[in-house]
C-alpha cells in the first residue's frame, strides 16, 4: 500500500488539487472574468492589442474591485476547487486500477489520456451548474435587472426559470472540453516521466562510475554482472553487486523521482499552453451557450452547439473562435504554474507525513 495521510493515495491528490484550484482561483479570478465577457461578446470587431488592459481599466473604474473585477468569484471558486478536487481524485483512482506496463512499472501516455478524459467527463458533468452562474455573473453587472447576485441565488433562479437543462447549458462543448485536460495531462504525465528517466539514467551513470572506480572493475565487468543477474546466472561478485545496487536504488530513488519548482512549472506551463492552443474554441461555445440570451434583448442567440458554430463563423469569422484567448493565455500560464506547483507541495507533504501505508 503506498503511503498516504488520509488513507487513500486518491484523497490526498483530490486535496492537493483542491488546495491549488482554490488558489489560483483567488488570484487569478479578474482575468478569467475579462475573458468571459470577451468570449461572449458577437460583434465582429477583431480583438486589439492591449484589449485586456483596456477592460481591467474599464471595468475597475466603472464597477469597482469587488462588485467588478471579482463579481462571480463565488461560483467561480466553488467550481474550480470542486473541479480541481474532484478531477485529481477521480484521475488517481481510475489509475491506480489500470494495470502497469511490466517492462517500465509505469502507465503509458494511453493510458494517462484514459484516465483524464473519464476523470474530466465525470467533473464536467457534476461541476457544470457552476460554470452557468459564473458565466452569467460575470457577463452581468451587479446592477443589471435580473442578474445573480450569489451563488445559491443564481442556483435556485436557474432551477426555478430554466429546470435541468438551465443546468447543464454549455454541457456538450464541457463534454468536447475534456480533451482539453486529457492533453494536458498527458503532456505533464510524459514530461514528468521523461524529466525523471534522464536524472535516473544520470544517477545510474554516476553509480557505476563509483564502483568501477571502488572496486577497480572495468565497465564491461559491471555491465555483464548485471546481465547475468537479470538471467539469474549469478556468481557472488554479481549478487554482491546488485545487492548494493538495490540498497542504493532506494536511498536515492527520492532524488531522481522528485523535480525543482522550476522543472514542475516549466512542464505546467508547456502542457497547458498546448491544450489551450489545441481545445480553445469549445471554452467561447460553452460561455454563448451558457449565456443564451442576449443581453440587450433578452432573445434567445443560439440554439445549439452546430447553431452556435455557423453564426460565430458566419458573423466572426474563424477570430471569433478564439475571442479572449489573450487574456485566457496570460490567467492559464500563471494559473496553471500555481495550482501544479501548489498540487506538488501539498502532495509531497502528505507523503511525507504519511500515517498509512508503506511504499510500494
């Protein structure tokens, strides 16, 4: 059983990610605020260089710091803390019943892209009501007749006005949204893997450096020892080496397997940028959806995902796509940085004050 604080390996990760949803959230929320109202906005006017500046002004001025800038913070947090807690939960546990590669101990990138797209369509679909009342909120002033003015508010007007399907607004795009994390993940899983192979092989280098020098042993001695091992024809010099091998194999093992903040964030940054860049357009889909009325007339706008599709390139082109990709790149990359590096810490300090389990 591998160790973990709460009992369950799954638990601890759900409250890693937790923690790093809640706070990138907190800081973060006015960017993600500014790329709903871009995302939602139809006119064809192409974005322009410093729009997000520009409406990090606008909005600061007009409607203040709390009432503006951090309107829909609630839903926004329930739903990121929610999401990340659950996702990581659910992503530990589906892996842990995947059966392991025998050659390499670990899951392959198949495997890890399997247990995202589960893990992401189950938290979609349970987290989704929270997407539609941060939508609505923050694409509505506090002012505005009609508007949300909480999260438990929004919730029970929406049942009431709009039932069960007023709740999963936006859920097909959600659903086409969890390739989105499937990449992501992949990529981190992989990088991650791969950052770990070249420190492992470095250490193993290292290692038969020592003993060749220790024992005055040529390198083709120490290779065939571990050959002959590995077939189990073994003489005593061979078990003698591969004894000490072991022993320090697992004295060292946390050093490779465990990366810098510097290394974490880079590979954060890198997998998340890749599955922004691949899956964007299904986040400006979702946010229409959501909305589905217009705001000054209050008339319906689009009626379904293949609606929503041939108006937005009809009327916008294939630019529209991609409205508030600028100010969802510069919330994402620090975003993203925070909540892996904030999901590591918290992780590692459950292993290390684990009070169940042995390592495997």
């Amino acid at each position: 059983m591998p160790k973990s604080y709460t009992g369950s390996v799954a638990t601890d990760q759900a409250l890693a990610g937790f923690t790093g949803g809640a706070v990138s959230t907190i800081f973060l929320h006015p960017l993600d605020l500014i790329k709903t109202r871009f995302q939602v906005n139809a006119s064809q006017a192409a974005p322009k260089i410093g729009g997000t500046l520009r409406s990090f002004q606008q909005i600061y001025r007009s409607e203040g710091f709390r009432h503006g800038l951090y309107r829909g913070l609630t839903p926004n947090f329930a739903g990121a803390t929610v999401s990340w807690g659950l996702y990581f939960y659910l992503y530990a546990g589906i892996k842990a019943k995947m059966p392991v590669d025998p050659a390499t101990g670990r899951l392959g990138p198949t495997q890890h892209m399997t247990a995202s797209m589960l893990g992401g369509a189950m938290t979609a679909v349970v987290t989704n009501p929270f997407w539609v009342i941060k939508t609505r909120m923050c694409t509505t002033k506090k002012t505005t007749p009609g508007a949300y003015r909480s999260l438990v508010g929004g919730l029970v007007t929406l049942m009431r006005s709009e039932g069960i399907s007023g709740l999963y607004r936006g859920i097909v795009p959600a659903l086409f949204g969890v390739s989105h994390g499937a990449i992501q993940f992949m990529a981190y899983e992989q990088l991650k893997y791969w950052r770990q192979e070249v420190k492992r092989k470095r250490w193993e280098k290292e290692f038969l450096e020592e003993i060749q020098s220790k024992y005055n042993a040529p390198g083709t001695v120490m290779t065939e020892s571990i050959q002959s091992s590995e077939s189990m024809e073994v003489n005593i010099d061979s078990k003698t080496f591969e004894k000490l091998r072991e022993s320090r194999l697992l004295e060292k093992k946390h050093d490779w397997e465990t990366l810098s903040t510097i290394e974490y964030l880079c590979m954060a940054a890198s997998s998340k940028v890749t599955a922004t860049v691949a899956t964007y357009p299904y986040q400006v889909l979702r946010s229409r959806l959501q909305m589905m009325s217009n705001p000054q007339t209050g008339q319906v706008v689009y009626t379904g995902v293949m609606d929503c599709i041939r108006k937005i390139k009809r009327a916008e082109g294939i630019l529209g796509f991609y409205k508030g990709v600028a100010p969802n790149v510069i919330r994402v990359l620090p975003g993203t940085c925070i909540t892996f590096l904030v999901y590591e810490t918290v992780s590692a300090w459950c292993r290390n004050h684990a009070r169940f389990g042995l390592d495997e």
